[in-house]
C-alpha cells in the first residue's frame, strides 16, 4: 500500500460528513471520493451501476442472513480471486472494496463511508474519523434538505442510521460508531460545518507533522 495520506470519514445521517469530508477535501487540496467509488467499481466489474447505488452501504435481509450463518468474512477472501461465482451483493462490495484500495494508492484523498476505514487499515497514511452530532441538529438539517417534517426526518435517521450499522457491522469485525475504531470522533453539532472542517485539518496536518 503506497504511503498517501487517506481519510477515511464514518457518518451519521444528517451530521453533514458529507459536506465536512469534502471540505476538508478542498481545504487540504486532495482528492475527494463518495459516489465516485459506486462509479468506477461498476466500469471495472461490469456490473450495472445501478446495483451498486441500490445496495449502497446497505444489504438485503437474505444477504445479512447469509453472513451471520457464515459468520462473516475477512478482507483477504476478496483481493486476487475469481468472485463471479459470489452472491451479487458480496461481489458489490468485493468490487467497491478494490476501488477504495485503489484510489487510495492514487494519491492523497478522502474517502465516505464504506467501510474504507476498516479496507484501508493497514494503510500507515490512514486517517479514520467518525462524524456524529445531536438527534435535534440532525433532524433540523435533513428536514431542511429534504423538505420534510422534522418528525419524518427523525424516522429517516433512525432508519438510515440503522442500515448503515448493519452493512459496516457485518461487512467487518468491529462495531459501526464505536469511538475505539477511530483516530478521531467529531460532534459536529457544537462547532458546525466549517470548524468542523478546520479541526480535522488541524489534526491531520498534525498527525503529517
């Protein structure tokens, strides 16, 4: 794994991970991967990209079952092997786990959710970050975004923050939100977007340094 600096931001709906990740993106001048990684992993596999957006940081309740019977797997099951007999939603995230690598190998960059924290943690450039808020702040922006009523915008975070749990829960061996598996944990709440942003670069540049 080349030595480029990689940040790799875990979220909560509605904390703005999105919005901070790519400002810490332009801030440091690096490249800035989301949507990007469904993208390319769909050109290189040939897979429709369609499937990659529908199972985006989520999986069927079959493919869950699956894997607890299976009792998960482990990175190295999906690097340097014929996948094309696997069920679609592993080689989806087989597909999207060599896209993370390489990018990483790139060049400098950030990198949403996806578990990349997790893929690129042998990485000795990695970053790995955690951005949560408070349930008030988040339902205030998703209301906001999406034009909803807040009471509707907390079930969309209760639901959203629940499948995101259970794709990096048992797309790993660690616990989604879990302080433990992050350099760094961001309430984004108390200093909002743009000091968010500022922090994370002041800690990066100091963790370069």
């Amino acid at each position: 794994m080349a030595n480029n600096l990689v940040i790799a931001i875990g979220r909560q709906f509605g904390s703005g991970g999105r919005d901070i990740g790519k400002g810490v993106a332009e801030k440091l001048g690096i490249a800035f991967y989301d949507k990007e990684i469904l993208a390319n992993a769909a050109r290189e596999s040939g897979i429709m990209q369609n499937l990659f957006e529908e199972m985006d940081e989520r999986y069927t309740p079959s493919f869950l079952y699956n894997l607890s019977v299976g009792g998960g797997y482990t990175m190295p099951f999906f690097y340097g092997v014929d996948d094309s007999h696997l069920p679609t939603g592993e080689r989806l995230f087989a597909w999207q786990a060599r896209t993370i690598e390489k990018f990483a190998k790139e060049g400098p960059c950030v990198i949403i959710g996806r578990c990349a924290d997790y893929i690129l943690q042998e990485n000795p450039k990695l970053v790995s970050i955690f951005v949560y808020a408070d349930v008030d702040y988040r339902k205030k922006r998703i209301a906001q975004r999406h034009n909803v009523r807040e009471d509707v915008a907390a079930v969309m975070i209760r639901k959203t923050d629940k499948t995101r749990a259970n794709y990096y829960n048992f797309s790993t061996d660690r616990k989604w939100g879990d302080m433990t598996n992050y350099d760094l944990c961001v309430n984004s709440a108390k200093l909002g977007t743009e000091k968010t942003i500022q922090l994370i670069c002041d800690y990066v540049t100091s963790r370069q340094g």
